[in-house]
C-alpha cells in the first residue's frame, strides 16, 4: 500500500493539464454496450476506476485496449450480461451497466452496491426507473435481477436529481420502443456528455443540458468516439492547492464555465482569477476570507469540492460554515484534518471551522477519494511532514497527483510497499 509523504510550505508555481474527467469516462463506457462495434474515448484520465470499470466490461467479454489516453472499447463479444460483487463492491458506478444491458441485451444480474465510506447512497431510482420502463426486477442474494424482451418508453420524474440514476434510465430508454420523459434529470457536465455521445450514436435525445430530457428510442446505435471532458473536480482541487499554498498556478485543457460555482467562491475569498476559453490562472491572497459553502447539484458548488474547501476553511481568517445538501454525512475527513490542528466542529450536515493560523504535519488516513484530497491539501501547508496512508483513494481519481504536484513545485513523494 503506498502513502504520501508531504513537507509543507512550497508555494506551487506553474503551469498543470487537467485531465479527462473520471465521472465522464466512468459514464461514457458502459454506453459502449450498447452497440456492436467498436467505441473510441480519447483524453481517457488513466485511473484506477477507469481500469476497474475495463475489468468488469472485458469479463462481459468485450475487448478493451488502453493506449496514450485513448480507450478502445470493442463489445462485439459481449455475451456475459453479469457485474459480480467483486466489481462492484471496488466502485459503485459499475451500476452504470445495469441500464445498457437490460436496453441491449434483455437481461442483467447487476450486485447492489452496497455501502459507502460516508452512508447509505441508495439505488432505488434507477430501480424503480426502469421498473417504470418495463423491466422486470428482482433483488435475490444481493443482487439485481432483470429482464425485459423490449423496454417501453414512459414518463418518469425523479424525486431527487440523481447523476447515476440519470445516466442508468437515459441509457435504457435510447432503445426503447417510444418515447421517453426524464423530468427533473441531473445536468451535471457528466451527464450532458453522456447525452451528446448517445446522439452520436444515433440516439434521439431533446433537452440535452436541461432537466428535462426527451428520449425518442430508436431500434439500434452504432459504436462511435469522443474527447472525454477536463474533469472540473481536478481542476477545482488544485485550484485549492494554489490558494492554500500563497502560489499562482495555470490550469490547462479546463472548461472554466463548468467550474464556475468554485471559482466564484475562491474570489471571494480573496484570490485573483484570470479565465481563457480553455485555462484558469489563479494568484492567492495574502490572507484566505472565510466564506461559506453549501455543496449542491449543478450548477451549485460541487460536493465532490466539500472536503477540498474545508481543507481552505481551516487556514482562513476567521470562520465558515461548509453544508452538504446532498450527503449528509460527507465528513470522514474532519476528524483527520483536526489530527493536524484545524479547528472543526460538526453540526448535523455542517462543518463549523475556526480558522487556525497555522497547522503541522502527522500521520493522517485516507477514507474516500475527496476526503484524501483534503488531506493532501492540508500537507501542502502544514509545518513539518505530513504522511497521508491508504492513497490508493486518491489513484481512483486523480491521475498521477504527486507528480502534478511536483511540477508545481510541491515536495511529496509517494512512498510503496509497506503496510500502513
Ligand atoms: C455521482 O454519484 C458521482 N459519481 C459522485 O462523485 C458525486 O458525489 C455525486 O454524483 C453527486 O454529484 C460518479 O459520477 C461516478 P447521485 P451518484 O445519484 O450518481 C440520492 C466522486 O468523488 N439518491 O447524484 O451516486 C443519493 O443518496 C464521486 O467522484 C437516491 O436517494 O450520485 C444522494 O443523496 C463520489 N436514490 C443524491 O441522490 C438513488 O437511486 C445524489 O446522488 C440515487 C441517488
């Protein structure tokens, strides 16, 4: 198992390319099931949940050939409609497979994912979903069961706007007989790519970027290809990185309007942005504002970007308070972050922080992939050294992070092979 080995207090400097988004990838791949043939996604970010979500499609029998960010998916083989346990305990988005199947093939044995670092994160949409499309659907042993000779278009509307649940039922409704109404569907960036790939493989989708998607199915698709999108997520945290830090950092290959929500609150708190088409530059204050957040769906400030801003929060002049709408007990990262002397105080799905002038470094652990983050971030200003154990958290999504960091300027060193 490796760790990081952080000293803090480098200022980062520099120029970093954001990498393709791992929430897009990890949608954009099972739509390969949906057509014969071969599908091509270039600017793939080479990550751990990438290479899990290959597994589970070449063990359905399809061929997948990863080379220079480019991921080439060929599902002429497919014939096994199963996601064991095994996959899907690894990473829940293997739900993804669920709607492809019963859409293409008639039949899926999906594993229920079970839980997660920080709660129940329940399925019971995409269930009931495409129960409402036509499917039939049986939970036995931990499993989904379902079948469906051909799925039949209908209206549904989603109590909660649901990212996964959102790319399940549009996957499923593409070739179903009729047409489809997905009201109050997710718009997350993730979720309008998926949409756009679909129709380039010959969906009918109207709405697209809306919460209102109208899906007319179409009786089959064709294989296609695609740039996957920067990952806004990335790009946020190092954006985090450069603020804690009192650097001035540049960010290339990023679409800064879908990061708008992050970057309207680092100004707030004090830094200066300049924005291109397709790179974001920022400069640090002097001093961190506390500002408040609350984490939200899109265009609201991401939850995935929650325990980056706490990390912020806990050097900032003053106090702030960080709410999470969306998972109400996202905060496995402040009992860590206090382990480095942030001042941190939970109030139900609030994180109340008293800003501290200063932090030092100790042996702190990774419990999800945001939460590592934070703790990475954290590392980069503590005194001392800071070993941040169990970061094969953060290789589930982000793509090479410490040698990123080191290009910046950062000293961190991943260190392998001992048990921690
Ligand atoms: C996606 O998860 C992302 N994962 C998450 O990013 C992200 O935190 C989340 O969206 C919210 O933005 C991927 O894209 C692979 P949801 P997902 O369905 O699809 C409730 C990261 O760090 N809900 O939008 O699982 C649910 O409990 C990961 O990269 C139901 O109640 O999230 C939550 O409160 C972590 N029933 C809310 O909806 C359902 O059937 C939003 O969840 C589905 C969801």
């Amino acid at each position: 198992m490796d760790k990081f080995v952080i000293r803090g207090g480098e200022r980062l400097n520099g120029t970093v390319e954001v990498s393709g988004a791992k929430n897009a990838s990890l949608a954009l791949m099972p739509a390969a099931l949906l057509a014969s043939g071969i599908t091509r996604l270039r600017n793939t970010p080479a990550l751990r949940d990438v290479s899990t979500m290959s597994t589970l499609l070449k063990s359905m029998g399809a061929k997948v050939d990863f080379k220079n960010n480019t991921l080439a998916i060929d599902s002429r083989g497919v014939k096994h409609f199963e996601a064991p346990y095994e996959h899907v305990k690894k990473m829940r988005a293997s739900i993804y497979v669920l709607g492809p199947l019963i859409a293409r093939f008639g039949q899926a044995r999906v594993s229920l994912p079970g839980g997660c670092a920080w709660g129940p994160r329940p399925v019971n949409l995409h269930l009931e979903g495409l129960q409402k499309l036509g499917a039939q659907i049986e939970l036995e042993g931990g499993y989904i069961n379902a079948k469906a000779d051909r799925l039949t278009g209908t209206k549904i509307h989603f109590d909660v706007s649901s990212v996964g649940a959102t790319g399940n039922i549009l996957m499923a409704a593409v070739l179903a007989s009729g047409t489809t109404l997905i009201e109050n569907a997710a718009i997350e960036p993730e979720m309008t790519s998926l949409a756009e790939f679909l129709v380039a493989m010959g969906a009918k989708i109207d709405g697209i970027g809306t919460n209102r998607l109208e899906i007319e199915g179409v009786d089959s698709l064709k294989a296609a290809e695609t740039r996957t999108i920067p990952d806004r997520i990335e790009a946020g945290t190092f954006l985090v990185a450069a603020a804690m830090t009192g650097g001035e950092i540049t960010l290339t290959g990023v679409r800064p309007d879908q990061l708008s929500a992050v970057t309207a609150k680092l100004e707030d708190a004090g830094c200066t942005i300049g924005f291109t088409e397709d790179t974001i530059t920022l400069t640090a204050p002097e001093t961190i504002r506390p500002v408040d957040v609350t984490a939200n769906i899109y265009p609201g400030f991401p939850t995935d970007m929650q325990a980056q801003w706490t990390a912020m929060m806990s050097i900032a002049d003053g106090t702030s308070i960080i709410t999470d709408s969306i998972y109400f007990d996202r905060f496995k990262h402040v009992p860590e972050l206090v382990r480095l002397g942030a001042n941190i105080e939970i109030k139900e799905n609030a994180a109340v922080v008293r800003g501290v002038p200063r932090i030092t470094g100790a042996k702190v652990m990774s419990t999800d992939l945001r939460a590592s983050a934070s703790l990475i971030l954290a590392g980069l200003v503590a005194s001392g050294t800071t070993e941040v154990l169990r970061v094969y958290h953060i290789d589930r999504g982000y793509e090479a992070i410490e040698k990123k960091l080191q290009t910046l300027g950062a000293d961190i060193q991943r260190v392998t092979g001992e048990e921690f």
